[in-house]
C-alpha cells in the first residue's frame, strides 16, 4: 500500500501519512515531556525524611498543562475524523463513466469473478484471477456465499468486507499495468492466509482480446491423451464441483475451469500453475492445503497425466 497503482490507492495512502506523522509526532511529544519530567524529579537521598507536603501543595502549572494536552489532543483526533471523512468523500467521487463491472464472490478459500458488462450471453466466469483494463474504472460488486471475506489489493484500493446475504461494492482503477496481489483480509477459517486473489491490469488491447478469449468455451483437446483426459474429468468426481464451459461439466462449488491453463496460480495462490503442481493438487488437496473442500482424487500415473495433459489445454 506504500506503492500506490491507481487514485484510490494514493488516496488511502495520503492519508496514511497524514495519521501515520501525527501519530509519531505525539509519541515523540509524549516521549519528550516524559524525559524532562525524569531529568528535573527532586532526588532524594538516603535518610532524607519523607516529604509528605507536596500531598497538600496546591499545582497550578501541571493542572495547566494537563489541561492544555486534553485540548490538543482533542483538536488533533478531530483532525483525524475530518481527514478521514475528506479520504472517504474522494474515494466515492472516482467517475465510474464506462466502468467494467465485476461480481466477485468470496468462498472457503478462493474467489470467484463474474464479468456481467455487456449482453447476457457474454457473461462469463473465472476464478482467482481478475483482469482489468489500464485506466479504465472498476466497478466490484462484493458477495459472499459462506462466510464473512474481506477484499484488500494494496496497491490498488482500500479493504471492503463480502458478507453472506449482503451487497457492497469497491470501486478502483489501476494506472499503470502490473499484477497486483490481493488478499482475504478478515479471518474465514483454517485457510485464510491461502486465499489470494491475483488482479491484472492489462493495456486496453491486451484487455480485450483476454475477454474475447474468456468468452470463448473450452477449446477441443487434440490427441489421444487430452480426450481421455476430458472423459476422465468427466466421469471422475471433478465435473460434479467444476465447470468446463462448452462441456457437460457444470459444477459451481469450485472455480470454473474453463480457462484454467491460462492463470498463474492454483488453489488461490497456493501453488503456481505447473503441470507437476497441478498433479500434486489433485492427487492430495489436503497436502497443500489442509481443510479445502476439494476431495483427493486417486488416479492411476497414466489417467493422472491425461487429466493434467486435458487441464493444459484449458487455455
Ligand atoms: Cu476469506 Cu479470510
């Protein structure tokens, strides 16, 4: 968050600094009075008798001073509010005019991205991974199917919770092109620190023809072994969980597979997407990620590899 990509991100982080040197400015005040307070103390010495006077003795200056810190820091905590209040006006002030609108949907533990601009028919489905086009703003719609999420990109926009049975949104644009790491932000459970999410910022090209891509359903696997490896997805337990789209596969409690080959990441930034890591995942879940609701598979080596060889194609 140090590192701003994009308006919003600058924002928070203005304000950020704004907190973050008054803050230290206080502590060192604090640090500074405690210090004197220290090095002037009356000291006293061994067989010196106690003295009880300054119980009664009536103190004018430190009741002063007193006084005068409780103003100071009030006025300073007021600032603060209206700082904030400021941060958040121009937060919701960003123009969405031709916004991209993305439902992201939080799950136990990986996220789902619906695109919804556009005809029916051109809505599509994916998963951990969310393109965005450079300069252009976002729209996200926020959900949550299970338990209460929390999206936070750093360099791109401030936190915003998904609550089961409610709707929010966050709306952010990014600046420059780059990846951009997300993360679940508020405890859902065993794997909370493994529910990452991955947001591109593509050039407004590049952004198109991915869209153009993702709307396409599965491409034909060509050989032998990626066919059986589709009739393996098939007739195995993955179809009951995942979608192919343009298969008969149409399960919708895992991420849609559709275009799996083309992310970065599996299991929500658990693993990177490699054919040996996309082998280990299926044969044991549990192994990289304990808790996940994905069951292990057991295949044989050569159904293993034709499953991984079908997944491949799944650009
Ligand atoms: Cu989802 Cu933490």
């Amino acid at each position: 968050m140090l590192e701003p990509a994009g308006p919003q991100a600058q924002l928070i982080l203005q304000l950020w600094h704004v907190i973050a040197w008054t803050c230290t400015g206080v502590f060192a005040a604090i640090l500074g009075v405690l210090a004197w307070v220290l090095w002037r103390a009356p000291r006293s010495r061994e067989g010196d008798t106690a003295d009880m006077a300054s119980a009664e003795r009536p103190e004018p200056g430190p009741r002063r001073s007193v006084g005068a810190a409780v103003v100071v820091s009030v006025l300073l905590l007021l600032a603060l509010v209206v700082a904030s209040v400021f941060t958040d006006r121009a937060l919701a002030r960003m123009s969405l005019v031709d916004a991209v609108n993305i439902e992201i949907t939080g799950h136990q533990w990986w996220w789902s991205a619906r695109y919804v601009n556009g005809p029916a028919d051109a809505t599509f489905t994916t998963a951990n991974e969310v393109h965005i086009p450079v300069g252009r703003p976002v729209l996200m719609t926020l959900k949550a199917e299970d338990v209460i999420h929390s999206l936070w990109v750093p360099r791109l926009a401030g936190k915003k919770d998904l609550i089961p049975g409610r709707t929010a949104s966050l709306q952010l644009r990014a600046d420059e092109p780059g990846v951009y790491q997300g993360r679940c932000a508020e405890f859902c459970g065993l794997e909370h620190a493994f529910m990452g999410l991955l947001v591109v910022a593509d050039p407004p090209a590049q952004y198109e023809a991915w869209v153009a891509a993702q709307r396409q359903g599965a491409v034909e696997p060509a050989g032998a072994q990626a066919v059986r490896g589709r009739e393996l997805f098939q007739t195995q337990s993955c179809a009951l969980c995942h979608a192919v789209q343009g298969t008969s596969a149409g399960g919708q409690h895992g991420p849609d597979l559709t275009h799996v080959a083309g992310r970065r990441e599996l299991a929500a930034g658990t693993l990177p997407n490699t054919p040996a890591h996309l082998a280990a995942w299926i044969s044991d879940p549990q192994k990289h990620k304990p808790g996940t609701n994905m069951p292990a598979t057991p295949l044989s080596q050569d159904d293993l590899s034709a499953l991984v060889a079908y997944l491949g194609t799944l650009k």
